[in-house]
C-alpha cells in the first residue's frame, strides 16, 4: 500500500464549494422566531478549582441554524460544549438538549440522545488501524440494526458528500489534514444527528483548506437541515458557515448576534474580535 500522500487536488470530486453554491441549496426556512429550539442553555455556571470558567452563560440554538460560538483562547467553548453533549455537569443552571433537560436524564435516555448529536472534536481523530470507510462506519454500528449493505451505502454516501467518493479503503495516514477533516465530517452525518457541535474543525489547516471545510459543514447542514453549534477562532473563514454568533469573553456571554450587529456595535472588544480575531488572544 502506497505510503504517498496525496495532495488534495488529486482526489476526484474534491472541488471548492463556493459559498453561493452552498447557500442556495438551503431549503427555503421559516422565520427563525418560528422555529423549535433545539439547545437552550440557561444560566450555566461552571467552576474548575476558584477558577470560574463560565459564569451564568446564557443562549439558544433553533432548529437548522448555525450558531458559531468565538472567543479567546481558554474562555471555556470546549468546556461549554462538553456540558451541552452531558460529557460535563454545570455547577448551576439549566441545559435543554432537543426538548429534554439535561440534568434530568438517566443514563439511558442520555445515550439515546448521545445518538442524535453528532460530535467532532479537535482532536477526536480518527482510528488509525481502521480503513476510512471503518472510520465512518463506526457510530453507525455502535448503534446497531443495520445490514452490511445499509451500512456500506451509507458510508459511500456521507463520503461523496464531502467530496472524498474514492477513499473507503485508505487508511487515515494516507489523507492529506484536510481531507481526515472531510472524513471526520462525515463520520459526524452518518447517523443523521439532528444537532452538531464541531469544536475547532479546522485546528492546524491552512486558509483555503479551513474555508473549504467551512463551506463543507454549511453544504452538509443545509442538506438536511440540521442544526450546528461551531467554535472557531477563525471567524474570517467560518464566516460563510454561520447565521449569528456568541462571543464568550471573560466567562459571560458578551456579545451574541449577526456579524452585521457585531459591526453596528460601538463596543471596542466586539469589533476588535470580528475585525481580526487574533486581537484578543485566541
Ligand atoms: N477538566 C478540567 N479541569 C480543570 N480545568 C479545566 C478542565 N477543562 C477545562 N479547564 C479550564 O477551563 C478553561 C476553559 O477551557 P476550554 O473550554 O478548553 O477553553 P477554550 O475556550 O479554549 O476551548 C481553561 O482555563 C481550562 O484550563
Ligand atoms: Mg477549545
């Protein structure tokens, strides 16, 4: 097997989404004030030590938006994360995940809801002594109840959706980091999660690879309307990916709207970090 790494261009069907492209598969949505919200966080605070990392943090995500959430370095988005996915339990308040109440759910009902979130991590890397394919497949036979055949269609698909149809049978040290990134997503739509969280998915890309997996993660949601939840600190290229944003700064939610309020906003943090995100640190 050849060791070679082949360079993204090489891959058939890997081409540049542009952003239009993307936005006008987009299934025609009713008002966002009409729709179901799908996460509410309500006044979560969360402490590590004396140190409080987030302090009554406040916000909701409605149905088939896509809600970036930025801030510096160290902030708390990952812990904010790990406590909407139950990884983390809040010191105090209320997190509401696709109509139930986090805190209230046993372990069961807890991993039926683990089922229809999808996750991916920083650093959630992919299984490096499985194929691609087995890689992509796994959440789905970890659930369980399908055929072989389900799930090979399925992986076929959810990889030709990312632009990688011909990768099944490489494995993950073969891809180039953008296209492990692309397979990620796709392991991350293979059970069709009504809502997704993507913790800095695109952490050590270059700017063309992170604006094309941007335009990857828009293309995908609006495929099937799903929810998203994407941190980054590289709002210049997640920008054509998200509705609005929360900007966590100094453990509150300090600012929380469309890129065109963050602009009409007179506040010097707000517009320091939507004009040139590396001004604060992240
Ligand atoms: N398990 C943990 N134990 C102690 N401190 C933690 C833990 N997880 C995160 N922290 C602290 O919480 C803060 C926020 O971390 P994190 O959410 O990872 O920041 P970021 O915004 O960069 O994702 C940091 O100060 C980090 O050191
Ligand atoms: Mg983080």
């Amino acid at each position: 097997m050849s060791t070679r790494r082949p360079r993204e261009t090489e891959q058939p069907g890997d081409r540049t989404l542009e952003v239009g492209e993307a936005t006008a598969l987009l299934p025609a949505l009713r008002m966002p004030e009409e729709r179901a919200t799908v996460l509410r966080v309500d006044s979560v605070t969360c402490w590590f030590g004396d140190h409080c990392v987030l302090d009554r943090v406040s916000l909701e995500v409605r149905e088939g938006e896509v809600v970036g959430i930025i801030g510096p370095g160290g902030v708390g988005k990952t812990v904010l994360v790990k406590l909407c996915t139950g990884l983390l339990e809040p010191d105090s308040g209320r997190i509401d995940v696709l109509g139930n109440e986090l805190g209230r759910t046993g372990q069961k009902d807890r991993q039926r809801l683990r089922e229809r979130i999808g996750l991916v991590f920083q650093n959630y890397a992919l299984f490096d002594f499985m194929t691609v394919g087995q890689n992509v497949a796994f959440p789905m036979l970890q659930r369980g109840g399908y055929t072989a055949e389900d799930v090979a269609t399925r992986v076929q698909e959810r990889l030709t959706e990312v632009g990688l149809p011909k990768v099944q049978h490489l494995m993950p040290n073969e891809l180039s980091g953008g296209m492990k990134k692309r397979v990620g997503l796709a392991r991350a739509n293979i059970n069709d999660p009504e809502l997704i969280f993507f913790d800095d998915p695109t952490a050590g890309l270059d700017p063309v690879t992170s604006s094309k997996i941007f335009n990857l993660i828009r293309l995908t949601q609006s495929h099937r309307n799903s929810t998203c939840v994407v941190i980054s600190h590289d709002i210049d290229r997640m920008r054509p990916a998200c509705d609005r944003y929360v900007l966590l700064y100094k453990s509150r939610v300090y600012f929380e709207g469309t890129e065109a309020d963050a602009m009409a906003s007179e506040d010097a943090v707000v517009h320091e970090f939507f004009r040139k995100n590396e001004g604060i640190g992240a």
